[in-house]
C-alpha cells in the first residue's frame, strides 16, 4: 500500500507550456487595415479571419492547385515524415508497456552430465536429461516516476514529430506555389521579351525602308540589329531559369524531371487573395509548426530531468516465478518437481563515480538549451510576420508605381513609332523607347510575381492553417 502511494509521486519538473510573448501586434507601428488598391484590388488584413489549410486554393488557379496535391501526394521527403511519425507513435505505444506487468514463459530441454568433483564429492558422474518448464511475472514499482517519466519522453517526441511532419507539408506546398509562381513569371518574360522582339523585327524592316530609300542613315539599321541580338541574348537566361523552375517541381512531386508532365500557369491570371487572417500573436505561437515543435522537444528535456532524476534514487520491483523440472515431461507433474519464487526487489545506486549526478546536470543543461532555442524560435517567428506584413505593403506600393511606368512607357513608344513612321522624330528616340518599355515590362512582372510570393510567405509565416484541417486518427498524436 506504501508502494502503490508512493507511485502517485513521480521526481523531476511537471512541464509547463512556456507563456506567450507580451505583444499585441508584430511591428512596432500599427498594422494598417489593408494594403493600397492597385487596378482596383487591395488586400486586407484581418484579425478574425480563418486560415484555410488549403490556402494555395486562394490563388484559384486549378493548374497550380493540380501541382501541390500532387506533390503531397507523391513526395518522398514528405512520405520520410509521415512514417518517422508512425514510428514514434509506435514506440509511445511500446512504452505503455512498462505499466503492465510482464509474463514471460520458458521451456528447457537439455541432456547434461555433472561433474561431482565441482561440489567436493569424489563419486562418478552422471549423464541425465532435464526438462524445465517455468513461468515468470515481474512488475517494476515505479516509485520515484522514472518510468512515467521516459513515457511522458516519448509522448513528447512524439509531438515534436507530429509538428515536424506539419512543417514539411508546409514547406512542400509553399515551395510548390513559390516554384510555380517562379516558373510562370520567367515565362511571362519570356513572352514579354519575345514580343518586343517581334516588334523590333517589324523597326527593323521599316528602317531597311528608309534606309533604302535614303532617307534613314544606315547606323540606324544597325543600331536596331543590335538591340535585337541583346533582347535575343537575354532569351536563354530565361529559358534555363525555367528548366531549373520545372526541375524543381518535378523533383518536389516525386517524378523525374524527364517524366514531369507539369500545366502551364499564368502570372496575370493568378488571383491574389484579398482577404488576409493575421493570427494574434498570443496565437501564433500555438500554430506555427516550428514553435510547437521546439515546445515539444522542451517538454522531452523536461522529461529527460525526470529521468535522470529518478535514476538517483532505489528501483524496486517485484517478481515471481513458477515451474516444473525433472528428466522428462511426464516427470514434471511429480510433487518434488514443483519449484516457485516470489518477492521484491531493490536496486540501490551507492556509488556510480559521479555518472548519475552529473548525467542530471546535463539533463538540465539540455532543458536550459532548450528554452534557449525556443526563445530564438519565437522571435524569428514574429519577425517573418512582422516582414511579410511590410512586404506586402511595399509591394502593393511598388507594383503601382510600375503599373503606372508600364502605361506611360507602352503610350510612349505607341506614339513614337507613329510619329517615326511620319518622320516626326529620329530613330533613337524610337530605341530608348524600345528599351524603356521593355524593361517597365520586366519589372512590372516580377514585381508582380514577387507580390504573390510574399502573400505565400505571409501564409507561411502564420502557420499555415494546418489546425484547421481535419485529421486523420493516426495523427491523433498532436495537441
């Protein structure tokens, strides 16, 4: 009875989960309501809004949905996760194990010979056969809660794999999303560059024209061949940079790149999501798969002083065993064949050359560096809010500014060409036109796609939603 009360106890820190930051919003100025309108689509930001787990759906492009499920689908690294999860839930279940008590049973059939001489005795020896058939229960006293301790180990590093396995489904689908964006805008360069070419080609042949006809220097031709080659040369940077986009895709959803058969997306047709839940900070820190996941492998150094803890202390337990032993198995229903033992036993560490003390010290040293990174873990957290909230300010700021660049540069050149056309004005006129439009074309583009990868980064940032998804019973696990 003394045995079974002293169990309720258990040596080493009860954890407890660390206590949110004392922070009511991410930047040090307020957060605006909503980002600045460009072509009349602004984003904004809210506080009470739900985070989808799907939220690449957001975007409404069935292409790039297409390309992240299969990518979930089929991705190795994802599928090392999700069995690394099995496991660890494997071995939590394992080591529920400890608090039953442990039969075992044992058959031995063996032909001997003695030696009499071992006991003193200076008769012959004898050649017999001995058969044993015995049974054991043992039951350890967890009294000082060392085994309690390491089950409460391996639920927590259960739980740190149950959130490492969220944090590779969110890195998979935003570098999915990100590589598509990726590849879609280098492509719409591409085009970009190919049309200007096209439009170059038809300077090119009213230049000849002109030249022919005397009116036009014939540096002219040559100044527009020059520009053609250059758009030209910048034509294969392009192309690799979307090889190595489609690479990448196909290495994420687990095909070789010669077998990826990946749809085409485009930039402008993507739509950017208007609606942005921004999580509290008192909320963050119970969504993001990092943070949670560093809070598990805390409350596993928690466990570990526990352990470390009760190892100092008596280990008891009790066992029995019963059997039957004679030289044959008819002979083991014989009276005098029975054989039992019952009782409890201690274990006393008296002297282990300091291993124990120390191997307590460094249990607790590991908890401190444990809280160390958990620190660091949050507030790198808030930080990549904190910049994504700001990226997508500057971005909208930015790609209207380059809306407006891509109008005045687009009328420029329309009205030039007119008016070289007219003779009104001298070819390089035409050119710095020619070279202005495009790379307002260029850099509204990428400004462009840079604005959906930051919204991508903000859904990353928050967590990705995942808790918002249903989950299956094996991943159960989590919190």
């Amino acid at each position: 009875m003394i045995a079974a009360a002293l169990c309720a106890c258990a040596v080493g820190p009860d954890f407890t989960r660390p206590t949110p930051p004392d922070a009511d919003r991410y930047s040090r100025e307020a957060q605006p309501a909503a980002t600045a309108a460009v072509g009349g689509v602004s984003q904004r930001f809210s506080s009470d809004g739900t985070l989808p787990s799907n939220w690449w759906q957001l975007f409404k492009s069935a292409p790039l949905d297409s390309m992240v499920r299969q990518a979930l689908a089929n991705n190795p690294t994802l599928q090392a996760s999700e069995a690394s999860l099995r496991q660890s839930q494997d071995n939590l279940r394992a080591g529920y194990g400890v608090f039953y008590p442990q039969v075992g049973a044992d058959l031995e059939v063996r032909r001997e010979r003695t030696a009499p001489l071992q006991q003193g005795l200076q008769t012959p020896g004898s050649i017999f056969n001995l058969v044993t058939l015995s049974g054991t229960v043992g039951y350890v006293l967890d009294v000082f809660g060392g085994e309690r301790r390491t089950v409460e180990g391996l639920r927590a590093q259960t739980d740190t794999q149950f959130f490492a396995d969220k944090a590779a489904y969110l890195t998979l689908s935003a570098n999915v999303v990100n590589a598509g964006i990726a590849r879609a805008a280098y492509a719409a360069q591409a085009r970009a560059t190919l049309q200007l070419i096209e439009l170059e080609h038809q300077q090119l042949r009213l230049t000849a024209a002109q030249v022919g006809a005397g009116t036009e220097p014939y540096a002219n031709l040559l100044a527009v061949r020059t520009l053609i080659a250059a758009n030209q040369a910048l034509l294969a940077p392009l192309e690799q940079k979307i090889s190595q986009a489609e690479d990448l895709l196909a290495t994420l959803e687990g095909v070789v790149p010669s077998k990826a058969d990946l749809p085409d997306i485009d930039l402008e047709g993507l739509c950017l999501p208007s609606e942005l839940p921004v999580s509290l900070p008192s909320d963050l820190v119970r969504q993001r798969p990092d943070i949670l996941l560093a809070e598990a492998q805390l409350h596993a150094a928690s466990a570990n002083i526990g352990v470390a803890t009760a190892a100092l202390f008596p280990s008891i337990s009790l066992s029995g065993t019963f059997g039957a032993a004679g030289t044959g198995f008819g002979s083991l229903s014989a009276a005098n064949a029975r054989f039992w033992s019952i009782g409890p036993s201690a274990t006393i560490p008296v002297f282990q050359g300091g291993a124990l003390w120390f191997g307590r010290k460094a249990a607790i040293d590991a908890y401190q560096q444990s809280q160390a990174s958990y620190r660091q873990i949050v507030l790198n957290a808030f930080a990549q809010v904190a910049d994504s909230l700001k990226a997508l300010e500057h971005d909208a700021d930015g790609l209207q500014a380059q809306v407006a660049a891509l109008d005045a540069a687009r009328e420029q050149l329309v009205l030039l060409q007119s008016n070289y056309g007219a003779g009104l004005v001298a070819y390089p006129d035409v050119l710095v036109a020619d070279v202005q439009f495009h790379e307002a074309s260029i850099a509204y583009l990428q400004a462009l796609a840079q604005r959906h990868q930051d919204t991508v980064a903000l859904f990353v940032a928050l967590g990705g939603g995942w808790w918002n998804h249903p989950l299956p019973a094996a991943e159960s696990a989590g919190p």
